[in-house]
C-alpha cells in the first residue's frame, strides 16, 4: 500500500479547488459544455430551497449565453443593527450558500444585491474578491438577493452556453425525485426576445 506524507498534502484555497475540480460542484467538468447550465442549475436550487426546508420564490432572468441573475427572497444573515453580515471572504454572498460563492468563483464579473427591511446593499466582485465596500441604498421590494454572475469566457470556452428554452423543472435539478417540485418560476431568456426583435 502506498503511503502519503504531509509534504505529499496539497491544501487549495476555495477559489483554487473550484476551479481545478467544477465536478464537486456543478456535476460537470470544464470542458463539459453543460457547465454554464448546470452553474446556472445550481444556484437556482440554492436560492429555491430554503435552510428550514421550505421553498422560495425566485425569478431567473438569462441575459446572454454566459451571463445570468437569480433573484430569490431568502433572507441575509444580519447583525445587531440589523446590516448584513460578511459573507465569503468579507463579501455579501451568504457564508451560508456555497452555491453562488462557487459560482462567482467563475464568474469575471459578479454584482450581489441584497435587501433587508427597506435597505439594499450592492457590491460587485471579481471571484470572489470585492472590488470595494458595499454601497446602501434605498428601496421598497422585500427581502431578498439578487445575484448577476458573468462567467468567464475564458474558463467556459468559446463554444459553451446556457441552454436554450429551459424549464422550471429541469433548473430544479435531478434531486427532483427526493425533493418534489416547488410552484413554477418565472423564466425570462432575455436572448429569445433579442433574437424575435430581429426577425421582425
């Protein structure tokens, strides 16, 4: 039997282990070209399914072939005056949602919104790392995330996309079976009007 020393021990940091294995979390390696759907599979079923078990409401919006947003009315963990506590690496994505954490992990380009009682809070990242402090600002929607990830072209590759003219159901992912279907969302592929308008 083969014996490993600690020297033979390779710890990679989260955005590291991301990148060189997607397969632990979006089921798919990189040269898969699936990967863009099962990133986007992915983050809608965090944002579905709430820690207590419950589902949530959520809309989809797909902008381009590698660039989504998932806005979901999960609430934020808070502090004491009621502001949003640090999430990965200081940021606002919820230390407890890895899902979207290893998502902007492949994203260029990732803006999180979050609202709590009649507060908004916006940042934008690239990986996971800020590119400054959360900016306030006013609002009346409820509770809850917006998150618009742009994946990295690079990463992906010059051929991948998100599918087209997907389904609730098939964004709610093959657990499906031991987790029953929630009430439909709304799916908006912001590519299918551009392409109609066109045709006119």
């Amino acid at each position: 039997m083969e014996r490993y020393t600690a020297d033979q021990i390779q710890m990679l940091a989260f955005e590291e282990h991301v990148r060189a294995r997607p397969a632990m979390y979006f089921r798919v390696g990189r040269d898969s070209p699936e990967l863009p759907t099962e990133v986007l599979q992915r983050v809608v079923w965090d944002a579905l399914h709430h820690s207590d078990g419950t589902h949530g409401q959520i809309s989809v919006e797909i902008r381009s072939d590698l660039n989504f947003t998932v806005e979901d009315d999960q609430r934020h963990a808070v502090d004491e005056q009621g502001r949003p506590l640090p999430g990965f690496f200081g940021s606002l994505l919820d230390r407890e949602r890895w899902a979207p954490a290893a998502a902007a992990v492949l994203s260029v380009r990732t803006v999180v919104e979050v609202r709590i009682g009649g507060r908004g809070y916006r940042q934008e990242l690239t990986g996971t790392t800020a590119t400054g402090v959360w900016e306030e600002f006013a609002t009346s929607e409820p509770s809850g995330t917006r998150t618009t990830f742009h994946l990295d072209p690079s990463y992906c590759g010059p051929d991948e996309a998100i599918a087209w003219s997907l389904l609730p159901e098939e964004l709610h992912g093959q657990e499906r079976d031991v987790c029953p279907f929630p009430a439909t969302f709304p799916i908006h592929d912001l590519r299918a009007e551009a392409e109609n308008s066109a045709g006119e």
